[in-house]
C-alpha cells in the first residue's frame, strides 16, 4: 500500500554536495518516521537520518553529523537528503524506508523500502 521512490544519485567529486529525494505515496498513519540508510559492499547497512511528518524530531547518525541535512515537503510527500563535503567513504547504495514509529534509528522498524539509489564518490 506504501510505495517509496528514491531519485537524485549519482556521480560527485570529494568536497562536492548532493540531494537526494525520497518520495512517499499511499496509505500511512500518525506520525511515521521517514528514514534514510546505506549499504556499502561488505558493510551492514547504516543508519543516516530520519524526520517524522509532523513533529519534526531529525536523528543523524554520529558518521554524517554536521554534513547530511534531513528536510521534507508535506505538500509534495517527499524528504530530502542534503549531503554536503562528500568524501569517498560515503560511496554506499542509499535507501529511503517509511512507516518508524518509535526507535526510528532502528532499520526493523522501518515496513516499507525503496529500491535504493547509487552514490558514488570519487576522490
């Protein structure tokens, strides 16, 4: 019932920036949390950030602290992931999740995945 879209991956430079969208269409209910995650090749995958729709409680994860932005637009259904001063260990497939309601750093907790979107950065 829940579909989820990510968009704006690709290729960037170290010290470069990125946004990512992630948009949400279908049935939800309260307060859910939308998230964002990576998985790079060898690695279990990481938490990022996450917002709730309304109350807005962002959450960043301590490796991208003070370089990744979580934002969202109510009227379009989308979140966004800005990524500023990239550097080569953020190269990861990036995935948003919907549907967190409590502990939302926590990927279990997340019902509904995107099929993932490649960043990749090169030095």
């Amino acid at each position: 019932q829940v579909h989820v879209v990510e968009s704006g991956g690709g290729l960037a430079e170290a010290g470069g920036s990125m946004r990512l969208s992630c948009t949400v269409s279908g049935r939800t209910f309260g307060d859910v949390a939308v998230g964002w995650f990576r998985q790079a090749p060898g690695k279990e995958r990481e938490f990022l950030a996450a917002i709730r729709w309304y109350s807005d409680s962002p959450y960043y994860g301590d490796s991208v602290k003070g370089r990744f932005t979580i934002s969202r637009d109510l009227g379009k259904s989308t979140v966004f992931l800005q990524m500023n001063r990239l550097i080569t260990e953020d190269t990861a497939v990036y995935y948003c999740a919907s549907g967190a309601t409590d502990q939302i750093t926590l990927q279990d907790n997340y019902n509904a995945w995107g099929r993932g979107t490649q960043v990749t950065v090169s030095p």
